[in-house]
C-alpha cells in the first residue's frame, strides 16, 4: 500500500478528500492546502487520471524524524531510489517547507537531500557521475515538527493544465478551482447553469466534464509515465474503466456568454476540444458518441434574463487584470444587482479576489468560503436562493400557524 499526497487550493482540502473516498481510498491526514491518503499501485494513476480538485499528486517516498542534517542525509539515502527512478534522470529538489523544526534553511536541505539520492543512486548503480539527460524528476520535501517527509512527484505538469485549453485568455481561472467552486456549489447535471463571464469557458467546460462523467485527465500525460514502476498495461485497463463510465445519455443545460466576442471564441475552441478529448477515450472503447457542447454567446450581463424558473449562476466577474482599475470593478460589481433581479430563483456563486464585493453588490450572505490557489487570494460567495426561500415559507407557516392557535385562542376564551 502507497501514501499519497494530492495538494489542492487552500479552502478545498475537505472537497478533495471526499473525491479521493469516493474513488475508493480511504485518507490518512491533511493539512492546509493538501490530503493525504493511501492507494494501491493503480491509485499512482488512477489519482491523476481521476481527480479533479487536485493540483499534483506525489508518491510518499520516507517519513522520518531528523534534529540535524546527519540523520537528513542518512533518513533519504534508505530510499531505494533506483526503483523509482531512470538511470538518465535529471533529478530536482524543487521545492521544500519547514515549520516549527530544527531544520529550518530550506535551501541546505534542498542540497542535503540531493546530495543523498545521488548518492545512493550512484553507489547503486556504480557511477560516479549520472548522466541527467533523460526527464526530470521532481522531489518536494516537507520538515514539519522535526518529521521529514520526502515526495516524488507524479503529475509532471500542474493537473489543472488538463490539455484542453488553447488559449486562457488573460488571468484565466484555474481549472482545479473551476471543479472546487462547482463542488461547493453542491451543483447536480439536471441544474441550468450559466456563467454570465465565462472568458475562456473554464466553468462551463468544467462543468461539463463533471456532468457527463469525463475524467479530466484523459488528454494529457502524466510524470509517473516517464518512471520505471509506470505500468503501462495497468494505466491503459484504468482508462478503459474510466472511459466506460462516461455519460452518454444525459441531458444538461450548460452556458456561458461574455461581452468579449474574442472571449467566447476562446470558450469555444476550448470546449471543443474538451469535447474531442472526451470522445477520443470513447472511440477507444468502441463508442462513437459525442459529448454535448456547452453554448456560448456573446452578449452583455445586463441584458441577461433567466432562461428557466431555477438554475445556478457560476461565475468569476473581472478585476485586476481582466479588468482596468477599482472604480470600473465597483462600477460593474454594483451592475451585477441585475443578476439578482432578472435571475430571482437562481443560486448564485461569485470568486472574486476583490475585498469589498459583498459591500459592493449590495447582497449580503452569511455563506463565505476563503480559497486561496497558487498566490491568488480568493473569496467565494454563496448564494442558496432556493433554500432560503423555502427556509422563508416555512417560517412563514411557523408564524402563521402561531397566529392562528392565538386567534383560536383568543377567541375561545
């Protein structure tokens, strides 16, 4: 059995913990901005393939106490590093965090543990020099309470980068929190959803993906493959597997639209290729159905009118820089009051990394979650409508109810 750590935006870690249990695993801890868990030899793949609010996932490779960098050295170079590595590796330390240990410059560690793996790959493999032509490997190290966990990763590229994706357009929103924001949103298939700024087409596209059941990493690649313990007829099952779980026969109602006629043809370039993505994993298992794609129009928010009696509105409003300056972003977010009224049944969910929105909009909610991804500092704002009014009429029956035992009442004595 492995030990596995998914990182994820800081915010997400309970959203994530609860896909990695529904794909079977059980966990094992978290912190902020990551979950552990543990997984079979299929989970190296199935995790990447499969997840969809996680940004890496790496392979535990040692968990050991260390007060000095002696037992540093010698806790890394136990590792049996020629299992999991290739002779022409390029192997890089790229990452490492400390808190509240005797360990504490992350650049000597950064070398310490370097200088171990090479060891212990060269006494292995009986060579003074390795070559480093092949591809690289990436090693994040973590020193928590004097306890040293070494990592191995096994994404390669960020997952949110799904491969989809020709053009973001500028400071798009990350794919990963694009499935987080949909996640606490608790948003099913049969729900409307419209993002009233879709830029790129992230949220629709996302959106899709997770209503018919399309693993999001069907269209890229992925470290683990360029290791020795990949093991390719296993990925290759998995990916039957996967594809045989894609959703043909649903029906939704995903859109987008965006004042920026060059945004939606981002969107819709992009959504095709999702779509291609999808469909080439069912090709593979003999199916030549196609995935429905998400419309996109152009058009300005303020003319938007609500479509159905209920649905859900999604979206990541401009600022900073998708958007000029403080006062255009005030400008806007007041404009978004037509939202609220043209849509009055609909659930709203708003990320934005403006301070004052809740001010500046003008509706307040009570339901207010803190996501940071990368070094983007977010705040989504939740808006269950729907339930607040049914939490309205109930009350209302409560009072009505009191009032008329007290007319009763009243009149009986």
């Amino acid at each position: 059995m492995n030990i596995l750590l998914a990182l994820c935006a800081v915010g997400a870690e309970k959203i994530l913990g609860n896909e990695i249990k529904f794909l079977g695993y059980k966990l094992h801890s978290n912190a902020p901005g990551r979950v552990s868990f543990y997984a079979d030899d299929d989970g190296l793949f199935r995790a990447n393939l499969c997840l969809r609010t996680a940004d890496r996932i790496y392979l535990q490779m040692a968990e050991y106490d260390a007060l000095d960098f002696d037992s540093l050295y010698d806790g890394t170079y136990q590792v049996e590093w020629q299992d999991f590595l290739n002779k022409d590796s390029k192997i890089v330390v790229d990452k490492v965090r400390t808190y509240k240990s005797k360990l504490n410059s992350e650049h000597s560690i950064q070398g310490i543990v370097h200088k171990a793996i090479y060891s212990k790959l060269g006494d292995k493999w009986h060579m003074n020099t390795l070559p480093e032509s092949g591809e690289e490997s990436d090693i994040r190290v973590y020193v928590e309470d004097n306890k040293v966990f070494v990592l191995l990763d096994l994404s390669g590229l960020p997952l949110h980068k799904r491969g989809y994706r020709v053009d973001g357009g500028i400071a798009p929103l990350r794919e990963t929190t694009a499935a987080v924001l949909l996640q606490e949103m608790l948003w099913r298939r049969k729900t409307p959803l419209h993002d009233p700024f879709c830029g790129s087409g992230t949220i629709p596209i996302e959106a899709s993906l997770y209503a018919f059941n399309v693993a999001p990493g069907f269209g890229r690649r992925f470290a683990l493959e360029n290791l020795p313990i990949f093991d390719e007829k296993r990925a290759t099952i998995i990916k039957t597997e996967e594809a045989a779980k894609i959703r043909t026969d649903v029906e939704v109602r995903i859109t987008g639209s965006d004042i920026d006629p060059k945004a939606i043809e981002r969107a819709k370039k992009n959504a095709e290729y999702a779509c291609v993505m999808a469909g080439r994993a069912l090709k593979s298992i003999g199916i030549s159905a196609h995935i429905q794609r998400p419309d996109f129009v152009q058009a300005d928010f303020k003319d938007l009118s609500a479509p159905y009696e209920s649905g859900l509105l999604l979206c990541n409003p401009p600022y900073g820089e998708r958007l000029g300056d403080e006062k255009e972003a005030q400008e806007l977010y007041k404009q978004m009051d037509s939202l609220w009224t043209e849509f009055p049944k609909w659930d709203l969910g708003v990320i934005t990394s403006y301070k004052d929105f809740e001010k500046t909009f003008n509706h307040p909610t009570g339901n207010i979650k803190i996501i940071k991804a990368g070094n983007l500092d977010t705040t989504f704002y939740i808006y269950k409508r729907n339930m607040s009014e049914q939490k309205i009429s109930k009350n209302q029956k409560k009072t009505e109810n009191k009032n008329y035992k007290h007319k009763v009442n009243k009149e009986k004595y």
